[in-house]
C-alpha cells in the first residue's frame, strides 16, 4: 500500500507541530534500552513525558526528572514528539492501537518514532494508522546493546518519509552515534534485520571454518589472520572472534559472557524468517543459522554471547 | 604420524642440493595455472626442466626457453627442486608415486613443492612417501586466479618443516606476491580449504541479504554502504558485491564471466566437506554452500563466477 | 487463551441451532477446491447459501442451485452452519471479522467450520472472535486436491469444541472421505501443517537417495523396492515416487503434470516455518525444505508437481 | 573401470573352487558383528577358519570349534571361500591388500565376500585387485545390528557379478534371513548407504514434525496415527517413533538405549557423504542429517540410538 498522505497536508501538520526544540518528549518502554536512551534525552535538555507497564521502571525515570503518566494514551495528550522502546511486534500494536494506546489520543503533525527491533510489515500497518490521525510514523530500531545505550553511541537506522528525517534525527543524535536514513517505512527494520542476518551467518561460518582448521593443525591465531588477509574475512573474524585466545575484549575471552545473547539473535532471525516467508524470499544460509541458534537456546546457550557457536560445535566426541 | 627425519640428517640432505640460486627447477603441470607459474620462473632467471601430460602445453612452454622432458620421474633426475601444479588429488598421486612418478629418481634432499589443491591427508601422504627417499615435500596451494599467475601476484599458503621454508620462499616469490608459512605439512591446504570454505559461506549469505533488503524495499547500494559499516561487513559484501550495480570491476558488473567458477568453489567445498567428515567436524553452513553450489553446478551456473549466487536465488517467480 | 465458554451457554446456543439436517448451509469461498465442496453438498440435498468475491464463481453455483447472496454477512444472517474455504489468513479474517464479515450478522449458536489452510493462530483468533457472538469456530483443513474435492474424497482434519464434532462431521462426510478430530481448536491446522512438512522432508530426501542410488549404479526400479522393503521406507518411496519410470499413475509418469503444485507445498511449509518460528521450536530439515521449494518456485517448477524435485535436483553438469 | 575377467575364465575358476558345501570357510573380523555370523556358518556345519587382530576374539571362536590362524593370507591358503566384516575402509585395505593381506595368498576362484560397510570406491578397488589374482570379490553389507546376527536375521545387500551370486547367497543364508542382489560391484554398498541416508532424514524429519504438532496442542499418539494414514507416513514414524509414550518396544520407549547408535549413523552418513561429494550429486537433506547427527555426538548423543535425535531439538529454553 502506498502511503496516500500528500507533501502539502504534511508540510501543514509538520508546522503545526511545536518546532521549538526542547518542548517536551514522550518516552513509552522504559526497559534495559528504553531507560538510559530516555535518561539521554533528559541529559540534552529534553523534559520527558514517559509511561511504561512497570511502576519501578517508571518510578526510577521520575527520579531522574521525567514526567511519568499512566498510558500511552496520555502521553500523546501531552507530547508531539514520541519515542517507543518496545520487546516485539504485539507491544508495538498495543502502545499505538490498543485501548489506551498513543493513537487514541495523537495530536496532528506529532511525529512518532519507534526504535523496537519488530517486523517491518508492523511498521507499515502503524504508519498507516497514524497517518490516517494525522500524525508520521518512522521506525527507528537500534544496533548496539546496553552499554551503546548508556554511552549514547547507538547506531539508529531509520525509514519513513524523507522529510521528517531531520526532525527524527535531531532526537536521536542525543541517543546515538550514528543515524542512517534507509528510505521508507520499514527499511529501518529491514536494514537490522538484514545486517543481523549476515551477522549471523558469518559468526556460525567463522566458528565453523576455525574449528575445521584447529583440527586439520593450524594455529587459531595464524588461521585468523591468514583470513583476515584473504577473501574469508568478515566482521566475525576480525573484529569478534569466536575462538578463545584470538583476540582480547572480546566475549570469547571472557566465557561468552556480556556481548549479545543467542535468544536475541534468535529472535532477530525469527523476524528475518517472517519476512523472507511473506515476500517469498529464499534464505537457505539465514533459516540455517536461525535453527542453529534456536537449537543452542534449547541447550543451555540461550543467555551466552552468540559467538558462543563456536563451543557448541566443537565439543570433541565423548567428552 | 610424525615425519621422523631428524634435523641433522635433514641438514645434511639439504646441503646436498645446490645452493645456487639459478640451478634448473623441475615443473610439473602446466595447465592454465602451472604454465604462466613456471614462466615467471623462466623470468627471473630459472632453467626450467618442464612435462605435462599435453604435448601441446609442453610445446608452448618449450618456445618460452623451457627444456621439456618425458615424465615426472626424468624432471626428477634433473633437478633438486621440482614444483608440481595439478588438477585434483589423484594426479598428484600419480605424478608422485606412479610408475613413472618422482619418487621413482627423485635424488636425496630435493626439495618438492606442490601447488594443487587437494586433500590434506594426500598431502600428509606424499610427505611421507617423499621423506623415505630422502627427499622433503611442501604443500603450497595459490589463491587467486590465472590473472594473478601472470602477474606473479599469487598468494601461497605454505605448509611443511620451518627449516625449508626459506629455500620454498625464494622461488615462490619469483610467482606471488604473499607467501605465507602455515605450520606442518598439509596446513597449506588446510588454510585454503578453510579461506574458500568461509569465502562460499559469505558469499552465499551476502546474496541472500542483499536479495532480501531490495525485496523489504531498500536500495542496493545503500544497503550495501550500511552492512559495510556494521557487523555484517564482509570480503563479499565490501569487494566483491554479487549484486549487479552496487560495485565496478567485479564478476556482478559484467554478467557473472571471469572471476572464480562455480565449479571450482564446488571442488573446494569437497574437499572441505571430506576433511570435515573425516576429522569429525560439523560444519553445517559449510556443507549446504557445498549443497547450493553443486546444484547451481547442475543448473547452468558451472562456468560463471560464484557469485552469480545471487542471479540464482533471486529470479522471480514466474520468469 | 482459554476459551471460556462454558459447556452450559454452548450446549443452549447449539439448541438454538436448527437440528433439522437439511435447513441451509452457508458457503463463501467458491474457488477451485471450495465450489466442488459446495456442489456435493447440494448434491446431498441441503440448500446452499453461497458466496465469493469473484461474479462468475458465484454464477456457476447459482445454476447447480445454490442462492447466491451479496456479502459473507448476508450468508450469516441466512445460515446458521457455514463452511469457508479460503485461500489465506487475510482472507479468513476478511470473510470473517472484516466490515462484511461473517461476525457481523451471525446468530447466536451458529456453528462456522474454515477449511482453508492457515496458520493455527489465526485460527484461534477466529475462535475467540466467534465465541464473543456466541458462535462456534472449528478449523478442518482438507488433505486431497481437486480430483478429491469433486469426488467427495477429501480428508478433513478437525480442530475445535469436542461436542460439536459430530455436527461438523454430519456436513464434512458430504464431501470428504475421512473426517479425524484433532483437538482443540487450531489442532486441524496443526495436524495439515506436520503432515506437509513431513511428506516435504519425505519427498526431497526421496529424490536425493533415488539421485544418489542411481549415479552408484542402482536401477531405480530395484533401488525403491530395497527401500521400501528396509527402514528408509516412506510414502514417497512407495507411493508417489519421484523418478520417472518406478511407478505409474504417479506425477514423474506424466511429466510432473498433476498432483500438488510446488508453489502450494512452498505455501505449506511457509505456515510451517511461521508456527515453528512463533513456537521457538527448532525444525532444521523442513526449514531448508521449505528453503528448497522456494528455490524451485524461482526456478520454474512453481507448477510442477512437487515430486519435480526429483529433476531440479539431477541435471548434469553442462547440460 | 570395467572388470575385464571374461565369462569363460571365470566359469573356469569358479570350477576349481571346491564345490562341496561343506569345506571350511574362512572369516576375518570377529568384532560384534563378525562373530555371530561366524559362529552361525558353525551351526551350519561349515568348518571356519577364522582371524583378527585381537587374540580374545580369536580364542572365544576357538572354543566355539573355529580353526584361529595368524593372518588374512593364512586364511587364504586354508579355504576358497572368504567373508570378511571389518569396521571401515582401511581395514578392509589393509585386510585385503596388506603384506599380510588375503590377496598376498589367494587361490585362483575363490570367493570373497565383503560385509563391511564401506566406501563403494573401495569395494570396486578392491574388486579389481582380487580380479587380478583370479579370485572374485563380493560386497555384501548387512542391516540388523548385533541381535539380528545373533538370531541370523540380518538382510545382506549384495554386489558383485551375478554368476556368482548364487554362491554367495549359500553362505549368506546362514547368516541372514534376507539376502538381495543389487547389481554390480559396489552396489551393495550403495544401496545400504541410500537406504540409511533416507533413514536419517526421515528420522530427523519425523522428530521435528512431532515436536512442532505437541508445541501446537496436538496429542503424540493421535498425531502420529494421523502421519500414519497420511502422506507423512515413514518408517520412522509407524515403526520406530522417536517420541517416548507413542509406541513400545521401540529404543524411545526405553531412554534411547538398545538400538542403532548416532555414532554409527554418522559414519554412515560420512559415507553417504564422501560418495556424494565425489560422484557430484547434491544431497542437501542428507547433508545436513550428517551435520545434525555429528553435532549430537559431540553433544552426549554418541552412544544412544539415533531417534535420540527427538530429545535433541526438543528440550525447552532454560531447561
């Protein structure tokens, strides 16, 4: 569906929305990200106006000096400017068109960003909706975990239309180091999805590739770096290598602790799984790797590091 | 097995073969890879005692300034330091061990250096053969293709004793640009077999994503600069992009012809595939790149760069 | 969820229900599969009350003798048993929850039985959906193509309320051969679901054994009797095997022509993929059959028989 | 390579071949399976004339009325009719073509016949080196493990020329209660090997479908009834099922223990494996079966029977 919205009702609504830059912002999703990405913006100098399910999320925001309300219905009331941190595709559908849900309530022109990592097919059916109340949805999901979130060095990759994107940029610059417009509604989603799908691939590939190698004698050290120099180089052998003793800070050399845990990069190639099945999308690398991790959640892997591959492949026999 | 030549006697066997640079080298095989090898070494100033199989390749080679022989066993007897390049493992093992072989002249402390890439085990194997008769055998298989070989601008991935290394060092460089020491005999083709290995996967998962992210909408191009930038960066996705437009000079931008055959990525995804078997590795993504690779094989795509992939998983239905 | 009706309120709404067995039936979806169905209940007598998005599907049936009424909601306010058989979940939650939909007019007691084959969580939205009306939802997908369907030889597989089995069973036995309960509500679609994927998996491992058995030298003909004499037994091997010339009256004796199109089986496994991917449950092999029917589909064996596996899978090298 | 050996010559040998019944019979490899099947041509009143490598073995048959020599060319000297069962290629080799190997003292005509599972290739050597002394080699692999060769149950599947056929099938009978001629030599191997890989992948495929229909509501034993009359319908799910509770006195009723072990199907599906890779023939499904079952091994899976492999995906997140 084609987003019927014209240039110039946009531009209306777009005025019609406060342009003085540090009027409040809503916040609603006060998890592990959503919490220190909302204390940044507090930091900046924006007053926020945040809701979440957990009383004590909420309670340890207010501290901090944002505003707490009790709905997403509300702080739309109160906001024109609103940022979404949510687990998945249901929360998403429920904060903007449940019963109490920020489209209840949206004023027209308020500019609404998610950063949930959901399907990108959600993303659309939301811009749909908000633009029928007037207001521009963008997604905005993030790459980077907890600790890009404190430091405000999250990568923010967003899609929506292109006017809007200075608007969105202007927030999350205060949450982030990198923002990269993608095109419209969706690529957002869809560049995460896609980057954490190759992510995926080359970490089982590079886990596999250096435990061929150890076996066949060569050095892990030597190994990488003969790959390093070669046509087998990626991100997982050169910057994250999954094998104990090649590299240091690094979550292979600390037990495959931290880092990024198997059940979310599980979850991330479910969603590539959904989209690649609903446009008819071969993946037979990216649906392998997506069993491959869901199996290592079903054995203990779930909350280590997701390099942590390399160890569930290599167990020797009998051991 | 361990090779039990002791050092000394390795020393004294070394100091039996001519130390002067520009004694004649042995050539076995001179395909499309072997011929413009041995005459880089005719460049630098090598005599080269040269056969192959094809009279007509040995003819072109003899018009070079090659002095050409009857058999393997006859470069044996003529020169102390021979360097084979051949299709697959059991060549190898004929031009070694068959009737006419050279190990049937071969004299004491010849150096012996093969450049096919084949089974390691066939490699640990001829090692052995050779170290009975006195003689020392590396295995040193080239990545890059017939455009490298004659621009001397091979790679060589070297396995065999650390104390040969040198004397194989001086006539490789005379035909690569990188020659690198890999550790014992059969790691040269362990570090090949694990670089193209690791090279298929991220060849095979850079064209899925890249599929997937233009069908969610987003431009190639751009995609391509967001991976580049992120932990999806990979060899395939930086310099060597299959999707057609998104780079220049590579096999996408000119209809999938030169570059590196798919038959030939299937050959050596054998190979990894039977160490793997026989070492009792798992490598899942390995064996279904093998898998996508032979099927792409039966389909028309033998002859056309591997990474012509992505023409293979995209076509739409209906076309 | 649970669903709450109690076994009370149900068993008084479906004595509200017309228990005469020859009142009307209502039917909306009369495509290939659907409007056969339909006839076979007119062929048993009971009044037809029909409709479908396409003029002439529903013209076709109007002469047989069916009324043909405007809209899904018109056929609730007329029927109070309907069958719907559509062709994917958007389209049951049109024809069901949709401005027009069944929900919107349907009486109390009402019992609604969906044949279409979806995805077991839509299903159950259904059910809820109806429950609030104080109707009943069941699911019976069908097993069985066209032929069956005009033949009145289809197999349901049924999920839904235990006590109302036997009155869906009364209308399914008109036009199928087998009628199984499944379970609670969803369990029909399960039960389709597991099937396929099975016989998905069955199939592309038949093809490849038969492709391997005959390149080692086995005659097709004596390589699937040792089969099905042996543990690699499966319906594939003994009942629809893929190679031309094993059997007859089989798709691979005509040329693939016939039997169950490659794109249908891709639909199946992609429901397949959704409900594994939902339920986090691991499914390695039918995720790459999935993967491999959807290659096909590229490849030009979207119509074919999906036994055409067979043939995707051997083609020689440079043919 | 075809075997050379006319018709005439050989009706020649086989006439100096003792044609009496009852002359010894020689055996070499008294593992767990080698000796059952020896002491069963015992009771069959044929004199063995036996040999291993290890001396218990050796001394248990002894007792049991076998005549023990020193070596495989002992036992050639002493009968003209061989069976050998060994655990893998280079035994077989070793045994055959060894110092101390059969065919070091193999009386012209005699008949050798091969029941280890091995690479075909090395049957079809293995043929032509016997051929070459004037003797004639048979592959004759066997399904039914040690209880089966205890009771004389197993099923042989043999390769070799068909003039001999009938005597082989002699001996065999004594030994098994199916024995089937499969072609040429080699393709008794390859027909064992076809009929375990599609055993695996049915397997595999069988688990993964019960466990997604219990995720999805479904009761084991109804779903499996379901397969049952359906086209999902194997041999691993009506005879074998791998969900404990479906079925008794199958290896899942009793904690995987008993039965046929996972390491021992991933040496089968190495050899599936290395014959595919080296014929060309893709074999996506078996390929991944193999990788599947090899990580089991690594994983505390080696000794339990392969249908462990339900276990395997099933066990829930943080359990």
């Amino acid at each position: 569906r084609q987003l019927h919205y014209s240039a110039l009702m946009l531009f209306m609504s777009v005025s019609m929305r406060s342009m003085a830059s540090k009027t409040p912002v809503g916040f609603v999703g006060l998890g592990n990200m959503g919490s220190p990405m909302a204390k940044n913006l507090l930091k900046n100098g924006y007053p926020v106006i945040a809701t979440d399910v957990f009383p004590e999320s909420c309670k340890e925001l207010q501290e901090t000096g944002a505003q707490v309300v009790d709905s997403p219905a509300e702080v739309a009331e109160k906001a024109d400017r609103i940022i979404t941190m949510l687990p998945s595709s249901p929360n998403v559908k429920e904060v903007y068109t449940g019963p109490n849900g920020i489209l209840k309530k949206v004023k027209k022109g308020t500019l609404l960003i998610d950063s949930s990592t959901i399907d990108p097919a959600v993303s659309k059916e939301m811009a749909i909706a908000a633009e029928k109340m007037g207001a521009v949805f963008m997604d905005a999901p993030v790459s980077g975990g907890v600790g890009a979130a404190n430091m405000a060095k999250l990568t923010f990759m967003v899609g929506g239309v292109e006017e809007e994107y200075h608007a969105a940029q202007e927030l999350l610059t205060c949450m982030g180091a990198n923002v990269v417009y993608c095109g419209q509604v969706g690529t957002g989603q869809a560049a995460k999805i896609c980057n954490n799908m190759l992510l995926a691939i080359g970490m089982i590939g590079t886990a596999e590739t250096m435990n061929l190698g150890i076996r066949l004698g060569l050095d892990p050290k030597l190994l990488a770096k003969i790959l390093n120099m070669s046509s087998g180089r990626c991100w997982s052998s050169d910057t994250y290598n999954p094998v104990p003793g090649v590299m240091e800070g690094v979550p292979s050399a600390n037990n495959y602790q931290g880092g990024f845990g198997t059940t979310l990069m599980a979850k991330d190639l479910g969603l590539a799984q959904t989209t690649a099945t609903n446009t008819k999308t071969p993946i037979p690398l990216g649906s392998l790797a997506h069993q491959i991790f869901r199996v290592m959640c079903s054995r203990g892997y779930a909350n280590k590091d997701f390099s942590s591959v390399f160890q569930f492949l290599r167990e020797e026999e009998g051991q």
